[in-house]
C-alpha cells in the first residue's frame, strides 16, 4: 500500500516532469525530445530543463525513501521490530545544523549562477548533502523515545554511506575552494596563503588530539566553522577572479613559459 508521504512527494515529482516538459516544448524543442528526455530529440532550454527534471528526481527519491519506511508509521515501527506496540516517539528533539548548511548551498548556486560554475556545483553538492543528511536526521530522531536508541539506529543506516560519499564530497569541496583562493592571491600571497592555513590546521589538529575529553560537540562546531570559513573565502576568491598568467614567446612551441603576474 502506497503511504501518504509518497502520494504526495509522487504527485509533486509528475507535476516537475510536466513543468520540464512544458519548458522544454516553449524554448524550441523538437516534438519527442522532452518527454525521451533528449534521447529522441531536442529539449530547448537546457538549463530549465535540467533544472526542473532533477528537482523531479530529487522529489522521487524523497518519495520512495518515505514509502521505504512507511512515513515512519507506528503500526509498521512495531511489525519489524517485533513488537506488540511501536516504542513510545520522541517528541522534543536537539537543535539541527542543517538548515544552517542548506542556507549555505542554496547561497553557492545562487552566486554560481552568476559567478562561476565552480560555485554552483558546489552548491549543489552541499544541497544534496543537506536533504539527505536532513531526511535521515529527522527520520532518526522520531524512530523512539530513547535518544541513544535513535542515534544508533541511525549511525547503523548511514554510517557506510554518509563516511565515504561525504568524505568524497568534503574532500573536492574544500580543494576547489582553497585552489579558488590560491589563483586569486598573488604570487608570494598564495605561498603565505598556503602556510598559514596548514599552521592553523596542523595547530587545530594538535589541540584536538591532547585533549581527547573535549566533547564531540565541541570538535564538530571547530570543523564546521572552518569549512564555512573556506567555502565563503573561495567564493569570495572566485569572484573576485583568477590573477593574469601571461605567456611568453610566440608560436605556441613547447618552450613557451609562463609569467604570473604579482599584483
């Protein structure tokens, strides 16, 4: 039986896919291009089109995740644990960080789409980041009324997909970010750029590992503050604009070199 949360997330993705279709034959499409998306045809508008069509992908994942776990119904609850009754819920939950980091992203892909594709493919690798991180989140938080009983369940759900999928995307995130601040500064400005930043994380590293007792909560606010401080410094970076590298010789030969301009 399909659940109420997926009759909605479903009808809300059939009217993205009309939307896209609709966009796609009043910006020039061919007649069978957007509805095979592409693949008999012209779409149009590229943008619009990619833009609806994975808003209606991302309404279907929401879709089958709610009727996955059955709009975390207590009767259902009940059945897979094996259970008489469902654990009583929990109704007050801690403050999220969330919407914090979706803010953040929704801010990137504004910029990007003016600034530069960098920032906008950042910000959206943060928004995916933060639907599911937040899906997951709330859908923990509501599994019991012990709290240690639903931060287990969920470290067991997406601990082996959260730790490498994000780590990947944390990783490329903060490079692209660093090389955008990099090729802004000047020459002897990135040198200085560079060694200041691995002073202050091998000094965050080496406070950290000395007082193994300082909460975990703690640890997180450090590492988020510094990835909001690096993401808004590439951005700003990017901006701004790359230095001038201007070439040398002529001919395009390869002993061609390159000079950096330092400004």
């Amino acid at each position: 039986m399909l659940t109420t949360g997926f009759r909605l997330w479903f009808g809300l993705c059939m009217a993205a896919v009309m939307a896209a279709v609709f966009a796609g034959y009043t910006s020039g499409a061919t007649e069978t291009g957007p509805i095979s998306v592409g693949w008999k045809g012209g779409i149009g508008n590229h943008v619009s089109y990619v833009i609806i069509l994975s808003a209606a992908a991302g309404l279907a994942l929401v879709g089958l995740m709610a009727v996955a776990f059955r709009d975390a119904d207590a009767e259902a609850q009940a059945e897979v644990l094996g259970m008489d009754e469902a654990p009583e819920t929990q109704a007050v939950v801690g403050n999220s960080l969330w919407p914090i980091f979706g803010a953040l992203g929704i801010g990137a892909v504004a910029v990007g789409l003016v600034v530069h594709p960098a920032i906008f493919v950042i910000g959206l690798c943060i928004l995916v980041a933060v639907g599911v991180e937040w899906t997951m989140t709330n859908w923990s938080e509501k599994v019991s009324g012990d709290t240690e009983a639903n931060a287990v369940a969920r470290e067991n759900l997406m601990r082996p997909i959260e730790i490498p999928v994000l780590g990947t995307i944390g990783i490329g995130v903060l490079v692209l970010a660093v090389s955008r601040v990099l090729l802004t500064s000047s020459v002897n400005g990135a040198v200085v750029v560079a060694t200041i930043a691995g002073l202050v994380v091998f000094g965050g590293a080496m406070t950290v590992s000395r007082r193994p007792e300082m909460p975990r909560r703690a640890v997180r606010s450090i590492l988020f503050v510094g990835c909001v401080v690096v993401l808004l410094a590439g951005i700003l970076s990017a901006v701004n604009g790359e230095r001038e590298f201007h070439q040398i010789g002529g001919g395009g030969s390869d002993d061609d070199t390159q000079v950096e301009t330092d400004h």
